[in-house]
C-alpha cells in the first residue's frame, strides 16, 4: 500500500513486486487536486512480467471519473505497475482478495 501524488503530465511512478496468490487484487483510490476535472487525470498499466500480459487502467480522460476501483487480479508472477497522471493523489494497495 502506497501513496503517490502526480503533479503533472511527466510525472511517472514505477513499481516491481512479486505476487504468490492467485486471488489478489489492486484498489484505488483517486484525490483530484483541482477543483476542474479536466485537469486531473490518472493512468496505471499493470504488466506481468512473465507473459508480458498488460492491462491499463485510469481516472478521467477516456477513463471513468470514479474516485474508489478495484480489480481483480488471477496470475502470481512478478509485475510491473507503471503509473502517469497529472493533479492527482493516488492511494494504491494490491493484495490478497477475500472470497
């Protein structure tokens, strides 16, 4: 679990962590930092390491404006987040999933 703020367009954040459950899952939670939404824009793209399998994710732009998202996640193996985004603080947590 961790917290990230993203005050503009080159800001970006990488992470590297290995998973041994199948049953996990990434959460986030997006604080916009500007009263426009236009502005505030959040990207997270989720790769597996393994079979090179990514997934992208986000907040505003082409994205959902849904401040709270979970995802559900079902391979172990070692993952790669890489996270861009602009006027937004971000609170990322991936873990075990309960049933």
């Amino acid at each position: 679990q961790k917290s990230y703020s993203l005050q503009s367009e080159k800001d970006v954040r990488t992470e590297q962590f290995r998973v041994d459950n199948p049953a996990w899952g990434i959460d986030i939670v997006v604080l916009p930092l500007n009263d426009d939404p236009r502005y505030c824009w959040f990207e997270m793209t989720v790769t597996n390491m393994d079979n090179g399998q990514t997934e992208t994710y986000g907040f505003g732009r082409t994205f959902s404006y849904e401040k709270h998202q979970q995802f559900p996640m079902y391979v172990t193996g070692p993952y790669k987040i890489e996270m861009k985004g602009n006027l937004v603080k971000v609170d990322v947590t991936a873990a075990k999933r309960n049933p």
